[in-house]
C-alpha cells in the first residue's frame, strides 16, 4: 500500500498505528521519493533483501515483489499493519535487527533511528555480508560515515572505507516525513568492496576505537595508552613514518589497518 499525505493521517487513526518517539518512527510521506529510495539498492528477483524498520511500508511498496524480501521491526504494531497487506508476500520479523542474524542478505535498505545510526551502521558493517545498502540518517551524521580526516572522521568512517565505499544519494526534507523531525535526512549508498579482508578491517574498527579516545591528544599518546608500553608505541609510529604529534584524525584509514597488522604481527 502507498503511503502518501493523503492517506497518513487516516491509517495512524484507524488502525492505532501512531509514530513512537522512543523508536524514533517518523513515516516517509512522499511516494516519489521512496520510489528513489528504492531505485538505488538496484534489486532484481533473485535478491535477498532485508528491510530494516519499514514502518507503514513506505518503502516496502516497491520493495515488494521485485525481490525476496524480509523485513524487520522491533515495534509489533507496524509488523501487524503490514501483514495486512502484504501477508503472503513477506517474511516478517519481530525483533530488534541488532539480535537477528544479518550474514545471509545480499542487499539492505533501512531508515535508520537518529538515537542509534552509528551503532546501526557498525552492526551492520561488522555482521552482514550485504554487497549494496541503502541507508538514511539526519543530514549532519552522514559526515562521520564519509570523511577521512578532520573533525567529523572517527573510527565508523575508518571501518566503512576499509569494507567499501559510501555515496550521498537524496536530501529529504524534513517535511516529507509525518511527524516532521528537527531536521532533514540524507540516504546514501554503501557499496562493498567485497575482496578485503574483513577480519583485518573489524580488528582495525576496534583499535581505532581505542585511539579515538581522546582526540585531542597525539596518536603517540593514545596509543601509549592502549599499548602501556612508550617503546612499542615510538617503534609502531616510526615503522610506519607516522609523525608522533599528529592527531588520530590525521592518520588515514590504510595506515590505521598497517598499525593493527604490525601491532599484532600479522
């Protein structure tokens, strides 16, 4: 079923389907746009889909028949408002998508909670084997999923360029949504690599994660700390011509990976 400004007010009333700010539900309004949406995950019959927080189904109706397709929600009520219409064309999931087994789809597209995009898009990258996602999140977050130095870099923007590569797609405006959020939304696209070595990129995300700690120390001070050892730490930097007083957001995603290799001997 189309969900549209037309038709929005009339399903969240008869059918007690109301957004819930907890889930951070807020329902795409604008078919064209979720027509675009869709049109970028590129999905054909044979896919193995898996849809993530489909809500009213925005995004489902054109999803729906031109692929296999699960959908996942942790809010029952949007589960039973679409099995109304798409009961035998769907597998239904009730549950939190961090708890389900991610490892067997071949493309995913969500609206991503703003509360928890990054710990959405972490889980993702470390656990599924998807070659192509679809993703939205507010305007501003997508910076910490595509730069590579600065401020907004971190270690998410270091696992996703050491798995693949991520594109800014569509800006929605905040008003295409019911109820309308504080801000507007990007998708973007997430295309695998697919010949990296992931468990080298996964150990890279952890290291970092450690690094980033304290940003505005150097990276010979962080990572003294997380080695305890000052020696090791001068030997790794030097090994890898990093310049001790450079901050580990000057430090570029493939010399993170060579300093968890030499690190761990690999």
């Amino acid at each position: 079923m189309e969900i549209n400004r037309n038709n929005i007010n009339e399903l969240v009333n008869k059918c007690h389907v109301s957004p819930d700010k907890d889930y951070g539900q807020n329902f795409l309004i604008e078919p064209s746009i979720s027509e675009k949406i869709v049109s970028l995950l590129d999905v054909n019959k044979t896919d193995n889909v898996l849809e993530i927080g489909p809500g009213l189904g925005s995004l489902t109706h054109f999803l729906c028949g031109n692929c296999v397709l699960s959908v996942c929600d942790i809010d029952s009520r949007m589960i039973a408002f679409l099995k109304i219409f798409y009961k035998n064309d769907i597998n239904f999931i009730l549950n939190d998508v961090r708890k389900i087994d991610v490892s067997s789809y071949d493309k995913i597209i969500a609206n991503l909670p703003y509360n928890i995009t990054t710990e959405l898009v972490s889980f993702l990258l470390m656990n599924s084997t998807a070659k192509k996602m679809v993703l939205m999140c507010q305007s501003e977050t997508y910076l910490h999923f595509s730069e590579t130095s600065g401020k907004e870099y971190g270690p998410i923007s270091i696992l996703i360029h050491l798995l693949g590569e991520v594109k800014k797609e569509i800006t929605v405006k905040k008003g295409s949504f019911y109820p309308s959020p504080k801000c507007n939304s990007l998708v973007f696209t997430y295309v695998s690599k697919g010949d990296v070595n992931k468990e080298f990129a996964i150990g890279t995300y952890k290291l970092t994660k450690s690094l980033f700690s304290n940003r505005r120390k150097t990276i010979y001070n962080n990572l003294k700390n997380h080695l305890r050892d000052e020696i090791k730490a001068k030997e790794v930097l030097s090994f890898l011509n990093i310049d001790v007083n450079k901050r580990p957001e000057e430090v570029s995603p493939i010399q993170y990976l060579e300093m968890y290799k030499y690190i761990n001997k690999i």
